[in-house]
C-alpha cells in the first residue's frame, strides 16, 4: 500500500530494524494525541493505545503498526515528516 508516494510496506518492515522504536513510537503517539481528526482514532483503538501505554509496550512491532497506520490517517504530512526524521522514508 501506498500513501503520499511512501510505500508502507517498506517502511514497516525497515521499523524492525529502528535503534529507536520507543522514541518513534512517542512521537507518532504525540501526533494522535494531538490532531484535530479524532474520528480516525476508534474507542477501540484508542482503548488499545492506552493499555499499551501502561504496560510500557508502545515500541512493540503491532504497537508502532498500529501507530503508524493510525497517524497516518490523521496527519499523513506530520506522520511522513517524523518518518524522515528516523530515516524511513526519503525526502520528496
């Protein structure tokens, strides 16, 4: 699947080998938290988030898909902005 020209599938498979999934995982986690599109984010979901939360397994691999996939939707621009921070896409 493709969004903004990013193929998703690369970029999950390359967050396998991120040093820093708990820093990434904050940052798309900040982004949710803080959209004006809160209709992406389901109770079940959100629900969901937050058990990850407290049992501190928000960097987990379904954890940072759940997020990405999520974050996405909400904020694709903030989303593909963080994800070239971390190096897992290429600038445009």
């Amino acid at each position: 699947m493709r969004v903004a020209g990013v193929d998703l599938g690369e970029v999950k498979s390359r967050l396998e080998t991120l040093r820093s999934k708990s820093l990434l995982a904050e940052e798309l986690l900040d982004i949710l938290l803080t959209t004006y599109n809160h209709s992406v984010v389901s109770p079940e979901s959100g629900g969901e988030m937050v058990r990850l939360f407290i049992a501190k397994e928000l960097d987990s691999p379904d954890a940072l898909q759940m997020l990405l996939d999520l974050s996405l939707k909400a904020e694709p621009e903030k989303t593909l902005k963080v994800l070239r921070g971390h190096g897992l896409v290429s600038e445009p």
